[in-house]
C-alpha cells in the first residue's frame, strides 16, 4: 500500500488535512489497554497529513480533552486524566473521522458506533450490529454457527436463569464435562475469565464473571490448545484480506490460560509470527477469518481467534473476534500484518482512509 497518496477527504479537497478525533479511554475494565492502544495509535498518525485531536473517556464516562502525556506507572497502563478541560461529544460532528480506540463494553459493542452514527460522523471499524455481535460471544456464537464454522461447546447462562434455574444450568454446565473456562458473555482481555477444574468451584466462578457482565458463558476447555489467531482487514476497495497466521505462546506455569496479566503486565506471553503450521492449515485459518469476517458483516478490521486442539473432530475452532483488537506497537493485530507486509503506520493509514470514504448511515 502505497502511504504517500492524498488523503481522502468528504469534501474531496485533498489540499485540507482531514480532522481525525481519536477516542480512548471509557468504562470497561479495558481502560487502560485502551488508554495503551492510543499513545502508540496516535505516535504513528501522520500530522502532516491529518489534524488530530485526542479524546478521552474516563472511567465514570466524562468526556474530556486529553493529550496523553500522563505518567504510566512501573508495570501499570495508563488512564484518562480526570482533569482534562470537558469535551462535549457533539464536538465531534466538526471532525472527518472518528477513530474509535475504545475495547469492552460501553464502546467495542456498538454503543459508540450508534453515537456516531446519529450524528452522521465517519468512523474507524465495525458499525453498530457487528461491533455488538461482536462484543457478546453467545451471540457471536450464533452467527458463526449458521454461517457454519467449527466451534467448541458452551452454555450461556442469562441473570435470570442464574436467579430462578441455578440447579439446571449448573447440570447442564456439568455436561460440558471439566475442566470448563467460565467467562463474562461480554468482556475482553480475559478480565473476569476462571478456569475451573472442580464442581466445587463452578459457582464462585461464575459470581466472578457476574461481577463483570450479568450474562456469561461457560465453555468446554481445548486441550492441550495452540492459540492461533489472524488479522482481517477491508482493502480500499472495501473486499477482505487476511494477514499471515500467529500463535500465542504463554510458556509460564504461573498461568493456567492467557490471563489478563499474561497478556499486558508481565511479559510471560510471546507471539510466535508466523506459527509454525502447514500452508495447508495456515490458509484454511485464514480462510475461516474472513469468513467469520464477513458473516459479522464487519468493516474496517477484525481479529479472529482460533484454537488447534484434539478435542474438535478436525482439530480447529473458531474462539472468537475482537472487532476492536489491541493495537499498541506490540499488540499481535499489527505484529501480524508487519508481517505480512504493512507497517504500522500504513496500517492505521488505511484504516483512516477506509472511514473516511465511507458514508455513515444504512449501507
């Protein structure tokens, strides 16, 4: 891809310098990956080529202006400062193109995206259905099993059943047989996420993932897994490309599972770009990403997850997609496409010169 073209703008003037706003922060528990995500985000963008404002969302949701200098803490992530001078979001409508770095609830799911759509503004990434299909995983579930991709077993467990129908779906988590990985329905970076080897231990671990999301999902654990996962992203022309083929690598006995602590704060994880599969496998994954892709009808970009394991009949399943994936420097979204040929910074061009050719509204 080519990074020196003129920058698209609504107006087609390519003499003005489009007016990109990038919104991070927000109320999930992926504050601060967010926060991380839009320092690296915002250190590539090209300002001779795009005026960027940067705004924050703190975790009560306040608005405010804020340029991202903060302290980060020895083995922390950054935050919003609460002190920034207020930003009303209808500010945004005197902007180009919005670009949404926000992961979690309350931004990933479709609740942002709707925001901008209402107001008619251009944005980076998944519109208001796939955003929120892919933000809940029984959901996400359901589409990818009509559009028949392979998939590992689960039970979904709604407030309601929790309250009136424990016995039951405890029974039925149990047919799952253990170990099972119990998991707020709409979450991410493994926040909330108990894996459970005893019945003993099935309640706790699902009033852990209700601290998080009322809805969870129980799945049945992959064995012995590999974590592959693949980059998507649309090219100019709006069709679908997949990037090479990772694996995540946590080696460290103190994880059972790609924790939340594995994957930001202590460097026990790796990414093993590209994973050491056949050509055969690495292009049926990739295959399968955009399928799933596009049976989210998903726009922009996407990260679609897969585990190899002996417990499927084939081996492979689809775990799930990040419509927002993690993007700083080090994230495996653009380690993947790095290798495959786009650097970073051509990586976060395209995706701004996507939005901005594309008209919100029904489409």
């Amino acid at each position: 891809m080519n990074s020196s073209a003129p920058a698209v703008t609504p107006t087609g003037d390519s003499t003005a310098r489009p007016r990109v706003a990038v919104v991070f922060g927000g109320r999930s528990s992926e504050h601060g990956v967010s926060c991380l995500t839009a320092r690296n985000v915002v250190s590539v963008i090209d300002r001779g080529r795009y005026d960027v404002t940067t705004v924050g969302i703190t975790p009560d949701g306040r608005w405010v202006r804020d340029d991202l200098g903060g302290v980060v803490p020895d083995g922390g992530l950054p935050h919003v400062d609460p002190e920034g001078a207020p930003f009303a979001w209808e500010e945004l409508r005197d902007v180009d193109v919005v670009l949404p770095l926000l992961h979690g609830p309350w931004g990933e799911d479709g609740t942002i995206q709707g925001l901008l759509e209402m107001a008619g503004v251009r944005y980076v990434g998944a519109g208001v259905l796939a955003s929120s299909v892919g933000m809940d995983k029984p959901f996400t579930k359901t589409v990818f099993s009509a559009a028949g991709l392979p998939q590992i077993a689960y039970v979904t467990i709604t407030p309601r059943q929790w309250e009136l129908e424990r016995e039951k779906v405890l029974d039925r988590v149990r047919a799952l047989r253990l170990p099972v990985f119990v998991k707020p329905a709409r979450a991410g970076s493994s926040s909330g996420v108990t894996k459970v080897d005893d019945p003993s231990q099935l309640v706790a671990a699902v009033e852990a993932a209700r601290e998080h999301d009322p809805k969870v999902i129980v799945e049945a654990a992959a064995i012995d897994k590999r974590e592959l996962e693949v980059g998507v992203v649309q090219r100019l022309d709006g069709t679908a490309e997949a990037s090479v083929v990772g694996e995540v690598r946590n080696d460290d006995a103190t994880h059972d599972f790609y924790d939340f602590e594995a994957k930001y704060l202590d460097g026990s994880s790796a990414n093993l770009v590209p994973a050491d599969i056949s050509d055969v496998l690495s292009e049926r994954i990739r295959a399968y990403a955009i399928q799933a892709f596009e049976a989210l009808g998903c726009e922009g970009l996407a990260r679609v997850d897969f585990f190899l394991t002996g417990t499927a009949p084939d081996g492979l399943v689809v775990n799930e997609i990040n419509t927002m994936p993690g993007f700083t420097s080090t994230s495996m979204f653009p380690v993947l496409w790095e290798a495959s040929g786009v650097s970073y910074a051509e990586l976060v061009d395209r995706l701004l010169q996507l939005a901005l050719q594309r008209e919100p509204g029904l489409r």
